[in-house]
C-alpha cells in the first residue's frame, strides 16, 4: 500500500505544482485585467468631463454672455441643455450666483454652495472638477466644472459652471463586465464615493475605504487589500488632467471561480484515485499475506522440531521458500536452538532487572541523607522487586495476573490481604508491568502500612480496574482508594516513594497518574493504554 501511494503521491504532487504555477498567471493576469476594467470606466468619465469641458467653452463665446444680457444668454443656454442633465450657473468672485439654469429668470438666486472649488478653478486658471458637495439648490449630490471667464468673455460672471448630479454618471459603474461580486466607482480628489455600483455599492458623499485608498499610489494599477478577508484586489486609475480616479474591487476568490472549481475536482479526483490504488494494493497484499502466514505455519511447526510438508500457494516466490523451509525441516539442531534462544533470554532479563536495580539505587541515593536510611529503603524495594521476579520465573517469564501481583506485594508489606478488596476482571501482566507496577504497589502498600490505612485496624483498601475504549485504542484504568485511616495531609516533601507512585508509574506505562490525598484516605488512580500491560500475541515473556 506505501508503493502504491508513493506511485501515485509524485503524480498528483506534479499536478498541484502546475495549478500553483497556474494560480500564479491566473493572479497575474487577474491583477492586469482589474487595471484594464478602471481604465475602461477612467476613460468614459474622462470623455464625459471633456464634453463638459468643450460645452463650457463653446457657451463662453456666447454674445449674449459677451454683451451681458444674461436673461437672453439663459433663455438660449436652456434651450441647448434640455435634451442633457446638465444645469449652467454663472458666479462671480464671491460665488454669488447670477445666473442658474435650474432656476427661473427673475427669482432671488443664492450663494453657490461649493465655494473652495471656484477659489482652486480662478487660482489656477484652468477647468476644473469639483469634489462631490450637496447642492443647496438641487437638494441633490452633485459635482461641478468650472471655467474661470474673462472680462472680454463676460463683464459682471468671473465663472461659468456646469453642474450635474452624481447619480448621472452611474451608468458608466455597470458592473456587468465584473467577475461576479464585484464592484466599481468614481471618487473625487479628497476620496469621497461620487457614485458607485455593485455589491459594495456606496452612497455618494461617503468616505472610500481607507484601506483601499492607501494602496492606490500610482496613476493605473491594481493591488492586494492587506489583511482582507476575504482577500480583496482593488484597481485604479488616475484620470488624466483632472482629480478624480475610478476604482473597480471584489474577492479574488469570486474572480477564480473556475480556478476553485479545478482545485475542487483536482482534490475529488486525487483521492478517488488514491483510495482505488490503496484499495488494489490491499487486495494484493492480502493474498501476499495469506502466502506469508502459510509459510509462517510451516516455520512454526519446523520451530517445534516437525518435520513438514511445502504448501502451494499462488506466489512463485512463495512456494520456493516453502520448498526450503520444507528442506530445512530436516534439520535436527532444534536443540541448539532452544539453548541459544535460553541464553539469550537469560541475558535480556539479567540486563533489564540490573538496569531497573540501577535506577532504583540512582533514586534513592539522591533522597537518602545517610547509609543507615539509604540501606532501609533499598532493602524492602528489593525485596518487593525480588518477589515479583520469583513469581515471574515460576510461570517462566510469562507472567503473572494483576490479582496474584496485589496480593504478592501487599502480603510483603502488611503480612496478609484481609483488609484488602480487589474488583476486575484479572488478566496476565507482561514482565515489565509485573516488575514496574511491583514497584508501585509495594510503594503503596509501604506508605499505607506507616501512614495511612493499614496503619490503624479500621483502615480498608480498595483495589479496582477496569478497561475502557479511548481514543488511541483500550485503556486500563487502575485505582488504589483508602478508607477507615488516620486523617490524611498532603506532605510538604516529596521523596522517593512519591517519585514511584507518580512519575514512575506514568512514564513506565506512558499514561497520567491522578494522586488525592482525601481527608479520610489517598486515592491513587493510573489510566494508561492497556497495550503497555498485556503480554504481546505470539510473544510470551516479552
């Protein structure tokens, strides 16, 4: 199964690193396109602003606007602007209106309400557009073009004025030629939305996004919103010789849509392939398996000195090792064998208790404060540990029920187990847990005999486990609970004993030890995975 996802893993490890290098030209060209789509939006504001323009300088050679008969020159500029949405206005210096084209000859008009937009326009000269205001007059947001006049093109105006409202221009926002959610706008020269269309649509004379505003610093890009979720792209464009930009933004995300889609089929596909591959390569193990055990058999019973037969199976390469095994079952050195695997056994053991012993002694050492009090302690835990090795070699090392090892350790300590119930389900302890929660019961017991339960004739001792499922498989869960003692009191000194009870026990078995001193007696509970307790199948002793 590891060939056939190793086989398959680089493929499809290929084909991601494709659709990377795919995402990265779709985002490129993302990027381009979304520049292109302000631009486009750029230059229809841009030859909307310079027909207002050309219009300005076409009315400023009006006679009647020369001669100062502005009724004539408003009956005639009316005329000509009423098939459009535009609205003229003349002021003069102070912005005072008089003439306005929204209003009738004759009626009072006014200040005009935009009055830093005249002050640049006669400052610098030139036509120019104004930020977005809320007209007095129209009651309506609007924006204007302004055109400083002379003395020969007019006597009493210093300024002509075509005004229009802002949602005129929301036409040229459509967002029909936009990736799906997203959106367009025109904003003016402090970054107010003059109109905008689509899903973040604003009301015109709000605030732009600062966020946005901040990365549109050149004349016509597009860049990545910092910290947007989702990650937004904006692009922009600076409208040439005037004040405004156009802006298109939306979620990546919405715009590769069909990037995604591939990702999605790309991820589907991949594990369906994957699963089928796996799915083949456990069908042909499973009959390598079932060839193996059969071999297996036949080494087993070639183990215990038989003499066998080869098996067939459909493995070629099989059936010649089962034609060696079935020769090698001849041979009559089953003896030596047993001798050998002896010594061996004798030699792993020997190195295990010592090393156990070693530690042992290590710990004690570091807690005693003399020879006389180190001798004491390493006397009685050996003694315990000698106890449970003698028990394991009656039973040839493979070991012993959890029932048999309370009562060996808690007979050591107490002299007898009357005042001690045990509930469970015994089962054998492998040699290690034999020899490791030896230890711990004899801790238990010691300190139950000095301090606690044991150490009055009232006192009771419950023993109690059982197995439960968990996450990473059986777990045994295995509590020691005193009743009937002396009140009890948590030590300000730990010592060696503790060490057992609670690091020991935890890392020998890699489980969590719980310890409770209760006032009418500890509680100690050990929930550890059952695997580190069991004896392993087909390896009895170990």
């Amino acid at each position: 199964m590891a060939m056939a996802a190793l086989t398959v893993l680089p493929f499809l490890g290929f084909v991601i690193f494709l659709l990377v290098q795919l995402e990265n030209g779709e985002r490129a060209t993302l990027r381009r396109e979304t520049a292109q789509d302000a631009q486009v939006i750029g230059r229809s504001v841009e030859r909307r602003l310079q027909e207002m323009a050309t219009t300005l300088r076409l009315l400023s050679t009006s006679p009647e606007l020369k001669s100062g008969d502005l009724v004539a020159f408003q009956d005639r500029t009316a005329s000509s602007l009423r098939a459009s949405s535009l609205y003229l206005l003349l002021v003069d210096r102070q912005g005072e209106q008089l003439m306005n084209t929204r209003v009738a000859p004759g009626k009072p008009l006014q200040r005009m309400s935009n009055i830093p937009a005249l002050q640049s326009a006669l400052s610098s000269g030139q036509i120019e557009v104004s930020d977005i205001f809320f007209g007095a007059t129209s009651q309506r947001w609007v924006f204007n073009v302004t055109m400083p006049l002379t003395r020969e093109q007019s006597p009493n105006a210093a300024a002509m004025i075509l005004a229009q409202d802002a949602g005129d221009l929301s036409s040229m926002t459509a967002t029909d030629a936009l990736p799906p959610g997203w959106s367009s706008a025109i904003i003016d020269a402090d970054g107010d939305v003059v109109v905008s269309s689509g899903p973040g649509n604003q009301p015109s004379g709000t605030p732009f996004p600062k966020e946005m505003v901040d990365v549109m610093t050149g004349g016509n890009d597009s860049a990545v919103v910092p910290r947007s979720d989702p990650q937004t792209l904006v692009g922009y464009y600076r409208i040439p010789g005037w004040s405004w930009r156009t802006v298109t933004w939306g979620p990546i995300s919405s715009a590769q849509e069909t990037l995604m889609s591939t990702w999605r089929r790309l991820f589907f596909g991949s594990s369906i392939l994957l699963v089928v591959s796996l799915l083949v390569a456990w069908a042909v193990a499973q009959q390598l398996r079932r060839s193996v055990r059969q071999i297996s058999a036949m080494a087993e019973q070639i183990g215990e000195g038989e003499i066998v037969s080869p098996v067939m199976t459909k493995i070629t390469e099989a059936n010649q090792v089962a034609f060696a095994l079935s020769n090698a079952s001849f041979d009559r050195h089953q003896a030596e064998d047993r001798v050998h695997l002896v010594l061996n056994e004798l030699v792993h053991r020997t190195t295990n208790i010592l090393t156990l012993v070693q530690s042992m002694m290590r710990q004690i050492s570091r807690k005693s404060s003399n020879m006389e009090e180190f001798q004491a302690a390493i006397s009685g835990r050996l003694s315990g540990l000698a106890r449970s090795i003698e028990a394991l070699a009656r039973e040839q090392w493979v070991g012993i029920p959890l029932s048999q090892l309370l009562n060996l350790q808690l007979s050591t300590v107490a002299g007898s187990c009357d005042r001690v119930t045990l509930v469970g389900r015994d089962f054998t302890l492998n040699t290690q847990a034999v020899q490791n929660l030896g230890l711990v019961f004899y801790e238990l017991g010691t300190n139950s005999v000095k301090y606690g339960a044991l150490s009055v004739p009232a006192g009771r001792i419950l023993v109690k486990w059982h197995i439960t499922e968990g996450d990473l498989g059986p777990m045994l869960e295995i509590c020691w609970a005193e009743s009937g003692g002396p009140p009890v009191e948590e030590p300000h000194r730990h010592g060696f004993g503790t060490t057992i009870i609670e690091r020991h026990a935890a890392s020998a078995f890699g489980g969590k030890v719980a310890l409770d001193y209760r006032r009418d007696g500890i509680t100690w509970i050990l929930k550890a995975p059952f695997r580190a307790f069991e004896i392993e199948s087909g390896q009895p002793g170990h």
